[in-house]
C-alpha cells in the first residue's frame, strides 16, 4: 500500500477515535456534576489540557485540518466542563 492510499483509511480512523476518545471523559464528569466529587483533580491540570486542546483546535481551524479541529473542540467541552465543575464544587 502506498502513502497517499493508506492516508484516506488512517484520516477515517483518527478522525472516528478523535470523536470516541473524549467520551471517555463522561464517567468523569458524572462524577463532578451528579455526585459533586472533585476530590484528587487538579484545577491546574485541567487547565492545561484545556488551553491545549484550544490551540490544537485553533491550530487545526487555521490548517483547514477538520480532523484536528473537530476532536480538538470535544476535547474543550470535556475539559472546559470538568473544569468549570471544579471550580464551582471546590
């Protein structure tokens, strides 16, 4: 297989686990939200992963990389959300 045939496949895969992968965030949020259970995370943790994941979604926006941009901005709720959960349950 050549590079530009694997490319399409692999862009499929990244793209279906980009959008899989921030749901694993949801047993958390239950957590934070329903039981108000924000003992061991870290508001400075969290802040960087939300600040990353802006860039990496603006980084994206910006390279026309749809890809990038649209598991990056999933990645902002999770974060953003945990986050704010945390502030308010501290």
């Amino acid at each position: 297989m050549t590079t530009e045939t694997l490319k399409p496949h692999v862009e499929k895969a990244v793209f279906g686990f980009g959008i899989i992968n921030p749901l694993t965030a949801i047993p958390q949020l239950y957590q934070v939200w329903v039981f108000k259970h924000v003992a061991g995370l870290s508001m400075i943790t969290l802040s960087g992963a939300l600040l990353m994941a802006l860039l990496w979604t603006l980084y994206g926006v910006l390279g026309r990389q749809t890809v990038i941009w649209v598991t990056s901005i999933a990645w902002v709720a999770m974060n953003g959300l945990t986050l704010l959960g945390v502030a308010l349950f501290t």
